[in-house]
C-alpha cells in the first residue's frame, strides 16, 4: 500500500510546469527584493543586522554586495525556470536564500521559511526532465513521469502549513475579530476598499475565512467533486491577500501549488499539449527507496514538532514569543513596546541611556523594545560596543512595556535583569520576561 502511495509512476506535468511557475517567482522576489528597497532597509543600511541567534557570523557583504547577492539568486531563479543547470542551480538558490534568510529576523516572514523548505525538496525532485534546457543539451534526460511521493511531498508539506496556520488562529483576539480589526486599521487609506475594510461585519468574514480557508483548502482540493470551487476559492483568497497585506510571492506560489491536485493529464492537456500522454501508470520501487521514506519520516516529524514546541515552555507563546518562528503562526497578533535601554559601567557606575536611533534602523528600534530575542540581541551588542571603548558594562531595559493587538500595555522585561550577562536558552522560558496577565493570551 504504502509503496503503491509513493512509488507509482506517474505523469511528470504537474512538476514541470511547477518548476517554471517557482523559477519565475524566486527570480521576481529577488529582483523585487532589490526594486522596492528591502535589500537596502534589511541588509545594507543597519550597522547590524539581527540575525538568528547562532547564526551570528552570517554578516551581509560589504557595500552594496547585497545588490549583487539577489541578482545572482534572481538569475538562478530565471535558470531554475528554463531548467539551465538546474541541479546546480536550485542547490546554489537553497543555500544562498537559506543564508539569507538566518542573516536578519527584522523582516522575518513564515513565507520566507516556507522557501527555504520547498527549495531544498526542489533540490531532490527531477524537475529538469522536461521542457528544460538541460534536456536540450542533453536528451538521454526527457522522461514524461516521476514518482508519486513528489506530489504527495508538496501536499503534506502544505497540509501541515495550512492546518497549523488554522489552528493558531483559534484564540481568543482572531475569535473575537479584534485581531483582524487591528490588521485592518492600517489599510484604511486604500483606493476604494479602505473605508469598507473598516467595518465589523468585514472583519467578521475575515477572520471566519480565515480559520476555515486554512483548515479545509488541502482536503477541498484533493477531493475530486469540491476541486475546482476550492481552486477559484484560493485564487480569490490569495489574490486578496496580495493586494491587501502585500505579502511577496506567497499567494501565487499557493495558486501554484495547485498543480499538483489535479489530475497529471488534466495538468499535461493545459500546460503541454505536445507532450506524449504517461498512460502506463505503474509501482517501481527505486534502490533508494527505504531511505527516502526515512529521510522523509525524519523530515516530517520535525515538521508536525517544531510548531508546537512552545506547548512546552512556560507562558503563552503570544506574549514571550518564544517558539514563534517556524511555526505557521501567520498574522496573529501586532506588538508594540517601549521602554529605556541603560548601559550601566561596572566599576564607576555610570550611567549612559542608550538612543536606540544611534545604533538601529527604525523598524529594528520596533523590535528591539517588543521582542525579547531581539532585547537580548542588541544588549549583548551594547556591550561589545562599549568594550570597543575599554568600557565593561550591564545593559537594563527599564520601564519596558508592550501591547498586544493595541490592548493596554504591560510590563514585559525585568529591569533588574543585565541583559548583556544572560545566557540565551533555545528551548525554555526566560525569568527575565515577566508574566503576562492578559487573561486571553493564558494557556
């Protein structure tokens, strides 16, 4: 049974045409990336640019390197897209998005995670057999089918993004609709929808779609008889999120992703007309075979782990933010603090109060006052700047604060605490961030 699920033979079309649709997108993220200025806002500008803890020696080029960087990675996208050296090319991609992506967290984005997962399966998948140039400079390549463990790759992959993204939604600020209300408030300026994306009943449909959207979409379009309604159903959905929260890529690699629930043929008469049908469907179990189901089992468990980690830390995870990344956990909530960072000398005791502006671009003095890896970040980097000077100091953040989804705000950070001293634990609760009394927010 299960070597009948992974290993039948099937028509190839659906990866194919994948392989186009993801090559154009990466490449348009790319050169989008470097148009509309998020290279220059997150890599070139910041004196430091806040990777992942760990990941500390992954530093941006210097000048305007960057700029170069996600050109190259827009031309492997193009490369990828006409199957130009694809192996070489998609593994190039992986790798340099990978960095990217441990490089800075200023701009963090779940998407951008996704990328990174569904490159590397693009590293393993024989994308290149088709309508490629590879198969061009070399013909003994052409194949018209591939295994069927590919499309059922993509599908659990996205069953376990829809379904945790569902399921994180079910608290108590997207229930009540204020969550979505908040969201709302900044899209009020919009030609023609602003004034009618502030009404409640809008926020209502919102937020109901929202759960349901995510939780159903996988099931919908796997089942023969609600296929085609749930595929107009996403691309109205993700068009809408394009045009209104401006999210990349994402909505159209999701309509994308769609290829893989259709039938292989229904795919092949679209996209390929001249191809030769695959009608010999049959179960060939490869010499690989037994590690491919481990690796992926492997793969899989950290998959359905990873975001539910935080059930195991103390506190609700909306307020400490610890295990947040990595975790579907989509547009849930706003944050915003304040507070007074002081770099304390340890034998004079002087005191110097710390102008974030001096150091941090605008959207990193957002975060580093309302998320606790970046309060530590940026005081373990007060320290180094000061011991530059033959200074050794403590770093406090005093009178810290933040409000969740706009409610009143509350302490978060303790002022006693030195910043610079503590250690960071990447898999339990920190004392140091005071407890939340948010009665919604309480496990």
């Amino acid at each position: 049974m299960l070597n009948r699920l992974l290993f039948q033979r099937i028509d190839n079309s659906p990866l194919i045409i994948f392989r186009i649709f993801f090559g154009i997108l990466v490449s348009l993220e790319c050169f989008g990336a470097i148009g509309t200025g998020w290279v220059k806002r997150n890599l070139i500008d910041p004196k430091y640019t806040f990777p992942f803890i760990d990941f500390e020696f992954l530093q941006p080029l210097p000048g305007y390197g960057m700029y170069f960087y996600f050109g190259i990675m827009g031309l492997l996208g193009i490369f990828i897209a006409i199957g130009l050296k694809y192996r070489a090319s998609i593994i190039t991609f992986t790798v340099l998005w990978t960095v990217t992506y441990l490089m800075q967290k200023t701009a963090y984005n779940n998407h951008y995670y996704l990328l990174i997962l569904i490159s590397f399966a693009m590293c393993f998948f024989p994308a290149e057999r088709y309508r490629s140039l590879d198969v061009k400079m070399n013909p003994k390549l052409e194949c018209n089918s591939m295994y069927s463990y590919v499309k059922w790759f993509i599908v659990l992959q996205l069953f376990i993004v829809y379904v945790y993204a569902s399921i994180a939604k079910m608290y108590g600020d997207w229930l009540d609709f204020s969550t979505i209300e908040v969201l709302m408030r900044s899209k009020k300026s919009y030609w023609l929808v602003g004034e009618i994306l502030q009404e409640p009943w809008i926020h209502s449909i919102i937020g109901t779609v929202g759960i349901l959207f995510d939780l159903l979409i996988v099931p919908a379009l796997l089942w023969k008889p609600t296929r085609k309604i749930a595929f107009f159903i996403s691309i109205f959905f993700h068009l809408f999120n394009s045009i209104i929260f401006q999210i990349g890529i994402f909505p159209y690699l999701s309509i994308a992703f769609s290829v893989f629930f259709f039938d292989p043929e229904t795919i092949r008469k679209i996209f390929f007309k001249t191809k030769a049908p695959f009608a010999a469907s049959y179960t060939s179990v490869p010499n690989y075979g037994n590690t491919l189901i481990l690796g992926a089992s492997l793969y899989f468990i950290i998959q359905l782990i990873l975001p539910i980690r935080h059930h195991a830390i103390e506190d609700d995870v909306l307020w400490t933010e610890e295990g947040h990344r990595m975790s579907w956990r989509m547009m849930l909530r706003s944050r915003h603090g304040k507070g007074t960072f002081k770099a304390i000398e340890t034998t004079t005791k002087q005191v110097f109060i710390i102008d974030p502006k001096e150091y941090v671009t605008r959207a990193q003095e957002r975060k580093i006052f309302a998320y606790p890896d970046f309060a530590w970040q940026f005081a373990q980097y007060l320290k180094k700047e000061f011991a530059e000077k033959n200074m050794n100091v403590s770093v406090h953040l005093e009178n810290s604060k933040i409000s969740i989804n706009r409610k009143p705000y509350e302490s978060f950070i303790n002022s006693k605490t030195d910043l610079a001293a503590e250690p960071w634990y990447r898999t339990k609760h920190h004392e140091w961030i005071l407890p939340s009394s948010y009665s919604k927010l309480k496990k």
